[in-house]
C-alpha cells in the first residue's frame, strides 16, 4: 500500500506486479485513443491493481483519469513533490522555511518571532486613537 514516504518501493512493487500482469507497458506508454479491446482490457486492469494499491484518499482524484498512465503519472508527481518538499525542508537550516515554486525553483524565508498581544505593553485610549489617526485626537478630545 502507497504511504506518504514509500513512493519508490511502491513504484518498484507495482512494475514488477504490472509486469507480471503483462500491463506494464500500457502503465508506461498509454494506449491509443483507437486502441483495441485488448488494450482498453489491459488498462482496465492495470487500473484497477494501482486503485487497489493507494490509499482511499486518492481514489476519487484517480478514478476519473482517462488511462492508467495519467494516474500512474499522477501519483508520482503527488508523492514525488511531496518527497522533494520533505528534503528541502529538512536540508534547510534552523528558523528558515523553504517554499517550492513551479517549475522546480525554491524561495526561502526566514521566520520571524511571533508577537503576541499579551507581551506587548498595554497602550492608553488617546495612543490608540493618535495610531489609528483618529480626528478626535487632532481636536484636543479625551
């Protein structure tokens, strides 16, 4: 069974099953769209082995792929992200967060102290009303 961190054991299971099952190259390739009834059986099948292989959170996203291959390639790119973005993370060094662009770039920020309301010093009416630029503090009011 597909987890969050299994992905290249799970593929390699899933060739060699695919393989087995002599469907690997319909995963691999696809099939034509005026694929025969051979083909369409064989992705049917390969189809159902990999919906029987991830977790039930993925099924709906699956299920309506066109092919097998689409949904092959669309676990990989979900669990291959997510593996990348676990490594950058973890090669990133202490209070700096790394944000992944597309196209494979990264941007990193460095996280700055929260400052809660409850360490601040309590401010008066008329310092609250001077920040908030209110016309009562302009007219000399309380």
């Amino acid at each position: 069974m597909l987890t969050r961190t299994n992905y290249p054991e799970w593929a390699l299971v899933m060739k060699v099953n695919f393989q087995t099952l002599g469907v690997w190259d319909v995963v691999r390739y696809g099939v034509d769209d005026d694929g025969d009834e051979i083909d369409d059986h064989d992705d049917q099948q390969a189809m159902a082995g990999l919906l029987r292989s991830v977790p039930s959170e993925l099924w709906s996203t699956l299920a309506v792929k066109k092919t097998v291959k689409q949904a092959w390639d669309a676990v990989k790119a979900l669990r291959i992200g997510d593996e990348r973005a676990r490594r950058q993370c973890a090669a990133a060094p202490p209070g700096v967060r790394r944000y992944l662009l597309p196209g494979g770039g990264d941007r990193q920020r460095v996280r700055r102290p929260h400052h809660h309301a409850r360490h601040q010093r309590p401010i008066s009416r008329r310092q609250h009303l001077r920040l908030r630029g209110s016309e009562e503090v302009a007219a000399g009011g309380p």
